[in-house]
C-alpha cells in the first residue's frame, strides 16, 4: 500500500471570551470533499515536515503561521492508501486565512471540536486537542 507523507497545522487563537480555538476547515475537492479536517499538504522532496506546513498554509490559506511543537504523527489506513500525518500545533503571524482550496472554515471552542464530520485521520488527534487547550 501506497504511504501518503502529509502535515497538518493545528491553528490555535483565543476568541473574545478568552477561550482557545482551533481553525477547522472543510475540503472542497477529491475523494474526501466535505469532510473536515486540519489544514496542510503533502511533504514535497527535500522540505522538513515544517517547511512543508509553511508553504502549504501559505498556498492554501494566504496566511503565514508560526509552527510550533509536534503534536502528534497520526498513521491511519484509508482504503487506498496509509496516511503518515505530522500534526503540529500553529500560530497565525499573518493574513487572514483566506480560503483557496477549501469550501468552508471554523473556529471551534473545546466545547465544539465535535460539532463537524472530521476525516477519519483527523477525528484521531480531537481527543489529545481537547485534553491540550
């Protein structure tokens, strides 16, 4: 089976209460459009895992992040393929997390992490998420 190498980037911000949130977005396109999941891509030839999230953030969301400590690598078994997901913690540095590539977007309060249809890999790390924030 193929293995995919990809990196996600845990957004984490403060709302107005002062709560902690995490920015959810949902895919717009490919086999798994409309899921929910943690923004970022593929790891190119020759990038760390975290230059890889850099980019991928900025050519998705037209932001620049600060990336931050290792969450977790999520190895998860999809039907064609086995997912190797970095899972980093994130700080937006600047821009507006505009939307390129997906239909829709969330903050989500510890309280609301399961209010959206998270990917299978995705729905794995909610848990440590919830227990760090």
């Amino acid at each position: 089976m193929k293995t995919i190498r990809v990196v996600a980037a845990i957004i984490k911000a403060v709302n107005e209460n002062g709560e902690p949130i995490i920015f959810a977005t949902q895919r717009g396109y490919g086999e798994f459009k409309d899921g929910w999941e943690f923004p970022g891509g593929k790891i190119e030839e020759g990038e760390t895992p975290e230059e890889a999230l850099t980019r991928e953030i900025k050519e998705e969301l037209d932001t620049e992040i600060n990336v931050g400590d290792l969450i977790d690598t999520i190895e998860y078994d999809y039907p064609t393929f086995h997912l190797s997901m970095d899972c980093f913690w994130a700080e937006v540095v600047s821009g507006d997390l505009v939307l390129r590539e997906h239909e829709a977007a969330k903050w989500l309060t510890k309280e609301k992490l399961d209010s959206v249809d998270w990917l299978p890999a995705d729905i794995t790390l909610i848990e440590k998420i919830r227990k760090s924030i």
